[in-house]
C-alpha cells in the first residue's frame, strides 16, 4: 500500500501505521526513510506501508519532502514517471493532491513547464491554480490507464477542511480553532473554504478509467470532517524548531488548523479506507 501526496496524506499514512504496528510484535516490524520514500514493514505479513511524498503529483519544484517552501510552485505537466516508479508496483494506492492546489493569495497562479531545458524546447505557462490541479489529474488518468491493471486498488482522498477562519462556526479569527474542545453541532455545516469542486473534477476525469475496469474510488470524508473544528493540534503541533511563548500566544499566526491530532480524524479516514478495502 502506498500513500501519495501532501502532509495530509502523510497524516493518513501516520493513522494506518499507528493502528496496524499497534499489533505487530517488536523485531517484525521496521520504518526506513528515503528521502521522499517512508516505508513501514510487516515481515510477517510481507506487507508494506508507504508514504511518497508528492503534493502536486506531477514532477514540481516542491518536490523536496523538507525544503518545499517557494515563492511560485512549478508543475512540469508532461513528468510524471519518476514519481510512478515509487508507487507503479503497488497493490493499492491512495492519492491525494487538494491541499497545494489551493490558493494562498487572491492573485496565485501555478506556472506549468513543457518540454525541458535539456531538450532546448521548455516552455513556461501561467494557469490558474485549479486549472493545474486538471492538467495534473488527467496526465495521471493517462499513467494509470496505460500502467495500471484492474486487479490494483486505487483511491483518491476527500479534501480536507481546514479551520483557520473562526467566524464560520461564531468563534474570535485570531484564535483560529484554538481551545476548541466540541465539533460543530449544526448538521451540514460548510465552512467558507471547503470546496467540492475539485472533488467533482476528480470525478470526472477519473471515469474514463471506468471503461477498462479500472475504478478511482474517492474517499468522500470531507462532510463529517468540517464538523470537527476541535481536532486540530493547534500551537501544540510538534515542529522542527519548538514555538517560542510568544509564538504560542499568536495563534492567529501560529496555529496549525489544516493538519490532525493523532489519534483522531485520520483514523475515520483509514476506517473508510478498511471498508473498502474489505469489500468484496
């Protein structure tokens, strides 16, 4: 099984090795990390866990599983086998590419290269952001449907809300979600930035793939996880270099309300996952 994508699939991927490693004795389990590649390993079982780490899916300049951050994101809309060869041969996979494809300012916009620099015939683009998430999409329905049998299992995840504007459920912005300790009690609440769009675009580009007995099942969760404004871990999350008190006392700045408290939601998400996985 291999996970692909962003921090939030890394979330994922955290969730499945914690409930699976919580039954596998000491000595028949192992956890390796190379470079964009974790892998967790139940000998026994002769099973494997991935994570790969590849947010915009196609080949980008944020490739980088550490130093990511850039001032514009780069996807080359035609490379996509380098990333393939980490999850080509699995038996199940889980994609997910919302998180990135978002935009950070008003004015953000993706730039797509053709070509190559090597090849002398680069070519640079500016789209808008969501419409490199469909470059991105497509150029993997092409991969798997050329690649991919119909024996292998494939899944594409929700998207997952964050909770950074508190005003949506009647709360203080600059707290964001910190100290909230309830899920939001008002049945099909939306936040302001939960978006399905993408969600129904991944749809329809994965149907083709329905023609050669390949299904993408998305994994809907996004409803029930925009309920839970109290499961983020806020100014508590672990970070490379520890917040300073006064960074703890500006969580309007400083507050993660994208990614999940462990245990917690993710471990929904891998139930959903299980059901499916189960299904006969």
């Amino acid at each position: 099984m291999v996970f692909v994508g962003d921090s939030i699939n890394r979330n994922q991927w955290v969730s499945m090795v914690c409930m699976v490693e919580a039954s596998i004795p000491e000595g028949q389990k192992m956890r390796v990390y190379n470079g964009s590649l974790i892998s967790f390993t139940a000998f026994e079982y002769n099973a494997t866990i991935d994570f790969y780490w590849s947010p915009l899916i196609l080949e980008s300049n944020s490739d980088n599983p550490i130093i990511h951050r850039v001032e514009y994101r780069i996807i080359r809309a035609e490379k996509i086998e380098k990333h393939a060869r980490a999850w080509g041969n699995a038996d199940v996979i889980v994609f997910n590419s919302y998180l990135w494809w978002r935009k950070q300012k008003p004015d953000m916009k993706m730039k797509v290269m053709y070509g190559s620099f090597e090849d002398g015939d680069a070519k640079l683009d500016e789209v808008e952001m969501v419409e490199g998430f469909e470059i991105a999409l497509k150029k993997l329905t092409e991969w798997v449907g050329a690649n991919v049998n119909n024996k292998t299992k494939i899944y594409f995840a929700g998207s997952s809300p964050t909770h950074t504007w508190a005003s949506d459920w009647g709360g203080d912005d600059s707290n964001k979600c910190l100290n909230e300790s309830e899920p939001i009690q008002k049945v099909g609440y939306k936040g302001a930035t939960t978006d399905y769009s993408m969600m129904d675009m991944a749809k329809q580009i994965f149907r083709p793939l329905e023609q050669k007995g390949i299904n993408v099942q998305i994994l809907n969760f996004t409803q029930l996880t925009d309920y839970r404004i109290d499961a983020h871990p806020t100014v508590f999350r672990r970070q490379f270099t520890p917040l300073t008190k006064e960074q703890i006392a500006n969580p309007s700045s400083y507050a993660d309300c994208t990614h999940w408290c462990l245990p917690g939601v993710p471990d929904v998400w891998n139930h959903f996952l299980y059901s499916y996985l189960v299904q006969k």
